[in-house]
C-alpha cells in the first residue's frame, strides 16, 4: 500500500495558499502566488478516499489539503462538489475512479462566506457559472484557477475539467444544490451547527488509581446532542484518559477537558485523594497520673484521608525529654524521674498536639506478710533477749492443715494498709510439694518440710517468710534469721546472720503466750534458742567471704554471691545466699557516659558502658549500680539485678545474670543524698549465647534491678563492621 507524505514543502506552499484564502486583500488587487511543481487544485465526482486513489492511480505519494475558512487541515477524502489542494509526485489519471457514481445524484454544496474551494461536481467539464448553479450573485468575479506558471484569473464562463477545483470568494454563506430543488427537497437544509460541548464524570472524588467513565456530548444548534466520547480528545492536568476512561495517578484536583469539531468544553474538576494518607494525628495517653515504678501507654493514631485509623504508635516519631524515661516501639513509656513529661508526635508529615504526663513519688515502699490471727499459720517465737525487731520471718504449721497470710503494706507518708493481702499480685513458694498457697493469702501444708514463700504488690517484694510445715514426730528444727536484715554488702562490709533453734514443749500450754507483730500466740507449742555461736556453718564459697559466728557477721572478700547454711543438734537450716559487690568505675571513651539513669525519691539506679560503639575485636564493659537515699530507715535488705543484651529485634543474645528477680516486663535528683548500696560489672566478649561471634548492629544493654522496688532500664551501643 502507497503511503502519504507531508513535508516542509506543504507547509510553505501551504502558508501562501492561506494568504489567498484570507482575503485581506481588495478582490481586483489578488494575483495568487506562484506554485511549486507538484501542487494542484483537484475535486472529485463522487466520495472517494485518497487511499483509493493512491491504490487505483499508481502514485507513490498523494497529500490532500481541505481548507476550512480558517486554515489548511489534512484530509483523508474527497468529498463531492469540494475543493482541495493537493501535493502528488505526477499528473492525476482518474481512471477507474468513482467508475460505479451517478454524478446526476442530488447534491448540495455547502460554502461559507469568504475564500473556497469549489470543485467540479460531475465527470464532465462544467462552467464555473454552472458550478455555481443560479447563485452567481453570491460570487465575486474573479476566479482562480491553478496552473504551472501558478493562480491564473478566469471568468465564470470558463470551463472547468473533471477532478479540477478553483478558488472562488462567497459574500455571505450559500448552498448550492445540483440534480434537486431546495423549495421541494430538504437537500439545501443547512444542518445544526455545532454550538458547544459538554463533558461530564460519572465520579468526582476518586482515590489514587481508581477510574471513572467520561461522556462528551455534543450539543446542536436544534438543540439536539450527540455523545461523541469516542470521536473527542482529552486533555487532563493529571492522571490519564484512554477509551473515555480517566484514571486518577497522583493525588491532588485533575483538571480535565475534551476537544470534538474544534470546541473544548468546559473544564471539569475531579478530586483525587491518597486514600493511604494520613491527615490528623491523634496521641493518648493512659493513665496520665502515674508512680515513678508504674509505666503508661502511648498510642498515635492516623486518620487516613480513606477515614480509616491506624496504629502509627511504632512508626511515629516521638519527641521528649529522653532523660524523662524510656519510650518501647510499642507505646509503653516508664519514667525515670518524678515530673511531668510532654510528648508530641510526628507521623506523615504531621504533628499531633501535646499531650503530658505527671509522674509522682512512689507511694509504696515496703510490704510485710504474717500469719492471720487465729489461723493454723503461726509465728514462731524470738530467742529471749534476741534483740531483733520482729521476729516474723519464721513461721510453722501442721502438715493436714490450712491456715492464711496477711500483708501489710507501708506507703511513703508514714500510713499503712493492714488489708493488702487482696491487692497481692503475685506470690512465690520455693517448694509448692510441701505448701500451696491461694490468692488470696490462703495456705495449705502438704506435708512436712520447710519451704519459703513472698509476696508481691505494686513493684514491691515482702521479705522471705520462712515457713516450717511440722507433724506429731517434729521435735526440733533449725532456722536461719534474717528478719529486716540485708542480704548484700560491698567487699570489706558484712552482713548479720544467727541460727534459732527450735524445740517442741513437752505437754500443752507450758510455754508462756508470746507477741509478734501484731499476731498473739496464747499458746506456743516450740520454744526458740539463740545457737548462732555454737552451730556448724558452711559457706558455699569462701573466695567470697567469711563467716564468724561469734559476732554473727559474715564479711564479704570478693565480688561474688554464696549460700550458707547451720547445722545444729542435728538439724540442718534453711539456705540463704549472699552477695558481695564492689565499685568499678568504667573508662569512658567520651567525656558523656554511655549511660541511663532511673530515679526517684527513694533510689537512683544506672546502667551503663564504656563506649556507644565498638569494633569487632573490642570488649564491651557494662556496669550497674544502685543508690539509696540516705537515712532511710527501711534500707536495703535485698538487690536483685538481672542483666542482658538484645539485639535490635528485641532478641536475646547474651545473660549476664538471670534471676527472675521481678514480675517486670523487659520490653514493655534534688538535695538528698544518696549511697552505692549494690554494683554488678560484665564484660562481653561479642559472643552469643552459643559462643558464636554477634554481626554488627545495634544492640541494647538491659537491667531489670530490685532495690525497694523494681523498674528497668535499657543504654544502646553499636557494634560496627570493620
């Protein structure tokens, strides 16, 4: 198939056809400029495609022009009774063309005011007067036709040959109809004009890649309307339109407009939404009154522009005081200090509106449990002149029998509760196959033996209530008594410990009624003895410490912790461990420590290492301490401390020291003075659990600690590559 060509030459020749065709100049003055070789002013007798004619002529190439009164556009067909210029590489030959059309069918031609193209509607050579058909009045005179030499003038008596066109100027628009009659056909009708178009969505508001159909309507000047959404074009500021279909690509208001037979409508606005974006940030916070051991929980939600929300609490950035506390990944903040601590939020380019915390003293400092008055649980009595304040850590009860606990909890303002055993939310029992005990305080003795047991409540741990579970065949036992005593000291310092044995009292109601702390015993069934002095004492390790039983004090050596232990007549006590600490201060390689610090109006503990980043080859040096306020009169008896590394995924790599030491989850200063009462250091060699070397990363150094009560802290480093 021959092919068409449009080239730099058209548009030359062209743009002198336009400025004929314009008429600006008086009608006896226009001589048309001269034409290049190949153009020609052709028409056909019937309507025929150029296609055609490059198929049934044997051209190479074939450029049809039409002019519409304004400028010259490119045609695809010829129509009958019109006017072209065309651009041909030889002489036209019409044969076999519209061989099959009847030149005499009815035909109206249809002209605007100004210059046209007329051609010559039939197969045989016409006059220009006869073109014109009776309407030569509406003509200027003056004709042009083409030649080689270029625009010649002619007369309206000239001839015109088949498949020829000439230039002819209109007055005023005309029809001018061939083979019919205008007053008894509707040939000579002027069809509706096109008055506008209109171009309307189904939708308006889409979401970023959701579509919607559009219609273009054309509107007649009958006041009749075509939808011509397939034959328009479409223009749109975002986002794109194919088969009448607009899709929405980006967020933000698409502007769009369609073209159809020279008219733009209308523009038309969609809304285009992200419906993934947020657009208002949400932040709560539960509960916003706090103790300094609890924690609260944070939570960021974005409302999506969809109207959804989500939990952006991981993926928000968070901004406030960091020496404040420690914020988890999943919203639960704890404090590190007493104060208010404001939070804000950012996410998606928001930011939410402040939100505060208050954080207050501990109110809870200190828990005891005793037997229930007239319960089968019973206190045992002190040795006389025993000294000691209470002694109500050691307790009996007969095996087959139940009996109940108390506590009592002491708060900071110097008040007690002496109903906080329902409030219990946790207890401990060393060995559950000799007892059990309830939630709510109740015991029950399996058999004999002897067990220890402790409670929990708000961050506090009671002291160790010994408990001796005894038959008909008990006649002696042995305890140790460590009642308000401190079971930790630094190297050099020691620590109280006495043996009490006790002895079943032949017959009943022999021993005199005996007081211990708030429980009355009318009638005690084992007497006490004081054998500190004369028992056999064993130290599970003695690099750690000595014990001299003539002072009951054993003294601590080395960094370390030990069980010890009494025999006596016999019988064999309870273990205890001791531990000893030590201070040694890290080498920080910067002038600020590596370091997190937790406080309050109590205690002050701090974890910390030597560097915030280390090669592959380096040791890393953790160390934590913990401080008591000084002059507090319920001092230290026990620090527990739990020690651990995680990786950046919140997984376990290396213990250092697990004891289990609190209920508390991992991942979840002024003008007192204050006094290193517990120190624990490691050293890590970067290996895992199973001795394999740990990738580079970020890791976190994790203390869950236990001095009046129990919070945790967390210090970052990293581990680079080499």
């Amino acid at each position: 198939m021959k092919t068409r060509r449009t080239g730099r030459c058209a548009a030359v020749v062209l743009s002198a056809l336009v400025a004929i065709a314009l008429g600006t100049f008086a009608l006896a003055d226009i001589e048309p400029p001269a034409m290049t070789a190949g153009w020609s002013l052709v028409s056909a007798p019937c309507d025929v495609s150029v296609q055609d004619i490059l198929d049934n002529t044997g051209f190479d190439s074939l450029n049809i022009f039409e002019w519409n009164g304004e400028r010259y556009a490119a045609s695809d067909t010829l129509k009958r009774g019109i006017g072209y210029a065309a651009d041909s590489n030889r002489s036209i030959g019409a044969a076999g063309l519209c061989a099959d059309s009847n030149d005499e069918d009815p035909l109206a031609v249809r002209l605007p005011a100004g210059w046209n193209l007329i051609g010559n509607p039939y197969k045989r050579a016409m006059r220009v007067h006869f073109i014109m058909n009776g309407f030569d009045h509406i003509f200027a005179d003056q004709v042009f036709k083409l030649t080689g030499a270029g625009y010649e003038s002619i007369s309206k008596m000239d001839v015109v040959q088949p498949w020829n066109a000439v230039w002819v100027y209109a007055y005023s628009p005309v029809v001018i109809p061939h083979n019919a009659d205008c007053e008894t056909s509707n040939i000579c009708d002027i069809p509706p004009e096109l008055v506008s178009i209109q171009l309307s969505a189904v939708k308006n508001s889409l979401n970023v890649g959701e579509t919607t159909a559009l219609t273009v309507s054309a509107i007649y000047s009958n006041s009749e309307s075509r939808e011509v959404t397939a034959e328009a074009q479409f223009q749109a500021s975002s986002g794109s339109v194919s088969d009448g279909v607009f899709t929405a690509e980006s967020e933000g208001t698409a502007i769009l407009t369609a073209t159809f037979g020279g008219m733009t409508s209308d523009p038309v606005s969609i809304s285009v939404i992200d419906p993934l974006k947020p657009v208002e940030l949400i932040v709560s916070l539960k509960p916003a009154l706090i103790q300094i051991h609890q924690t609260a929980t944070l939570l960021a939600q974005a409302r999506l522009a969809s109207g959804a929300l989500v939990n952006a609490t991981a993926s928000a950035s968070w901004s406030f005081d960091p020496a404040a506390g420690r914020l988890e990944p999943s919203g639960v903040f704890s404090p590190a200090r007493i104060g208010d601590v404001v939070f804000t939020a950012s996410y998606g380019g928001l930011v939410s509106s402040p939100v505060t915390l208050s954080v207050y003293e501990k109110q809870l400092i200190w828990l005891g449990i005793y037997p229930e008055s007239s319960s089968n649980l019973k206190p045992l009595p002190c040795p006389p002149n025993y000294g000691y304040m209470y002694c109500y850590d050691n307790n009996y009860i007969e095996a087959g029998k139940q009996g109940a606990y108390r506590a009592v909890a002491e708060y900071n303002n110097g008040t007690y509760r002496y109903d906080s055993v329902k409030d219990i939310e946790k207890w401990d029992v060393e060995d559950e196959s000799v007892l059990l005990i309830g939630d709510n305080g109740s015991v029950a003795a399996l058999k004999k033996g002897r067990t220890g047991v402790r409670a929990y409540l708000d961050g506090v741990w009671s002291e160790w209530s010994q408990v001796q579970v005894v038959d008909d065949s008990t006649e002696d036992f042995l305890l140790l008594e460590l009642s308000n005593q401190a079971s930790i000291a630094r190297v050099g310092e020691g620590i109280t410990v006495n043996a009490t044995y006790y002895t079943r009292i032949p017959g009943q109601g022999v021993h005199p009624p005996y007081y211990v702390y708030m429980n009355y015993v009318t009638d005690g069934v084992f007497e006490a003895r004081k054998v500190t002095a004369s028992a056999d004492w064993t130290i599970g390790s003695r690099s750690v410490g000595s014990f001299d039983r003539d002072t009951a004090l054993f003294t601590g050596r080395s960094i370390g912790s030990t069980a010890i232990f009494a025999k006596y007549n016999g019988s064999v006590s309870n273990f205890a461990t001791l531990e000893i600490w030590d201070s040694a201060p890290l080498n920080h390689c910067a002038e600020t420590a590596n370091a997190a610090t937790w406080t309050d109006n109590l205690t002050i503990a701090r974890l910390a290492t030597d560097c915030d980043h280390y090669s592959a080859a380096d040791t890393i040096n953790v160390n934590f301490a913990a401080l008591l306020r000084e002059g507090q009169y319920r001092g230290t008896l026990d620090v527990c401390a739990d020690m651990f590394i995680y990786n950046s995924e919140q997984e376990l790599v290396k213990t250092f020291r697990n004891t289990d030491c609190t209920p508390s989850a991992l991942f979840s200063s002024g003008s007192p003075t204050y006094k290193t009462v517990f120190e624990y250091n490691a050293e890590w060699d970067q290996r895992d659990e199973t001795g394999a070397p740990v990738p580079p990363g970020e890791y976190t150094a994790v203390a869950r600690f236990y001095i009046l009560y129990c919070p945790v802290i967390k210090v970052e480093f990293t581990i680079n590559a080499d």
